[in-house]
C-alpha cells in the first residue's frame, strides 16, 4: 500500500508518475521522436496534461550497445530543454545521466532531481551530487550500460540489488548527501536475466528494509517484449500490469511512457487503497 512519502521538500499521498522524455536519436523504444525542442516541448505538455508529475529528460541512451555521447552532445540536447520546461510548466523535472557536469549544469538550469543509472559511481558524481543537495535516484546496474546484457549472474537476484543499493545509499550519506533526498531504483532490465527481472518483481517489497521510496521502471522493457514476444510500442497492457503489480508492493514512484494509461490505472489503484 502506497503511504506518504517525500521526494526531496515535496510530500506525496499517492503514487507519483514520472514521464520519460528522450531526447536522444537512439533510445530502445522512442529514439529520435522528440529530439526537435518544440516536440519535446509539445510532448512534455502532454504527459503533464495525462497525469505526470514528474519529467525525466535523458540526453544519453542507456540501451544495450548504445554509443557513448559526448559531454557537449548530451548538454546541448538537455540544458535548453530543462529550462524551457521550468519556464512553462509547474513540475518536477528529473536528469537522467550519470556525468557529474551534466548533473550540475541540469540543476543550475531548473532540475529538481537527479535520476542515475550508475548510482553515483562516475567520477565527480558523488561529490558533485552532494553540493547540488537535491534528490537523487540511486539505480542498480550489473556491469555498464553496453555490455550489461551479455551474461548476467546473480547468487540471489533481490538480496544481491539490495545489497548494492544499501552500500551506495551508506556511500551518498557519508559523502554529505542527506538520507531523505535518496530514492533506490533495482534497474529492471539493467545487467538482468528474464528471469531475474521477474525474481525481482515478485520480491519487489523486499526493498522497503531500505526504509527509502522506491522507483519502479519497467515501461517498454524486454522483460514484457521477450515474455509476449511483441515490439516496445505494442506493449501497453503488459507495462500497466507491471505497475500495478510494483504498486500491490508498495513501490511509489513510476518511470513510464504510456502516461494515460499508468495514470488511470494508479488512480483506480489508489481508490481502492483509500476505501479499504
């Protein structure tokens, strides 16, 4: 059951929805759709307008065997964007990146939180997290981005995300970031088996001993398109499952690219919760 939780200076009652807004020619599921500013302007409205309440712009592609983007590609693609979605609209806007300077040129232009796939684990990122002082997302990733997917191996799946996820939380707070800006995220999809992204959500509320809001990411991933044997873009009804699957459990916070959708099926979610 989902309860009342903080993400930084802002409480919630409800589960929170954060829209994924790829900037990127190569993302997995959307690359290049909403590259052109005014698209992702456009498209930034209409997740907003669905029930988002969060805008996670990610300038680098995280999917297997995606080439490495430059510092200046990646700022070019982002900090305008940030800015402009600041100026606009009134949400919460998430970087997702793992370079500390991307990190700090996102929060000066308008960032409210920080979304790392690498934890904090770069060079500077740490450090450069801890002056920032905002949220961070702390996600758990077997081996990098390119490579994640070659031979993943695991004793215990959950135990072992667990694990990492404590020490990195233990690591932000002995480096001055303050325990109530921490969210965890146990990467579904990221360094992961079939089988063990489906270990981890059916022990997903394993997690909650890290006393600490959790963010759930599964939208479009290839644990619902090997499962159906069905495309990223036809996946609408196995994304929704998982979330709700991930909310019965207790996770709070929803990275997705079907807003609509999410956000109805939550709203009956948390109707039901309310009436017990």
């Amino acid at each position: 059951m989902t309860v009342s939780f903080n993400i930084g200076p802002h409480q919630f009652q409800r589960p929170v929805i954060m829209g994924i807004l790829n900037v990127t020619p190569d993302s997995f599921s959307d690359g290049g759709k909403f590259v052109v500013h005014d698209k992702a302007l456009q498209h930034a409205e209409a997740m907003l307008e669905q029930g988002a309440d969060i805008i996670d712009i990610g300038g680098e592609s995280t999917r297997p065997g995606a080439p490495e983007v430059s510092l200046e590609d990646e700022l070019a693609r982002i900090v305008d964007l940030i800015s402009a979605i600041k100026q606009r609209f009134s949400c919460l806007v998430s970087i997702d990146t793992s370079k500390a300077e991307v990190m700090r040129q996102a929060v000066q232009n308008g960032a409210d939180i920080i979304n790392d796939v690498c934890a904090l684990t770069k060079p500077n990122a740490l450090e450069v997290a801890a002056q920032l002082a905002v949220p961070v997302c702390l996600m758990h990733m077997q081996g990098q981005p390119r490579t994640m997917q070659n031979n993943p191996l695991y004793g215990d799946v959950v135990s072992e995300v667990i694990d990492f996820l404590k020490s990195r939380v233990e690591s932000c707070v002995a480096a001055g970031v303050k325990r109530s800006n921490i969210i965890v995220d146990p990467g579904f999809g990221f360094g992961k088996t079939l089988q063990h992204n489906y270990q981890l959500l059916a022990r997903l509320a394993e997690c909650h001993q890290l006393q600490l809001p959790i963010l759930a990411g599964m939208s479009r991933k290839s644990m619902f398109g090997k499962l159906l044997n069905r495309p990223a873009s036809d996946l609408l009804a196995a994304n929704v499952a998982g979330v709700m699957i991930a909310a019965e459990q207790g996770a709070q916070i929803f990275r997705v690219h079907d807003v609509q959708a999410t956000a109805d099926a939550l709203n009956v979610f948390s109707m039901v919760q309310t009436s017990k």
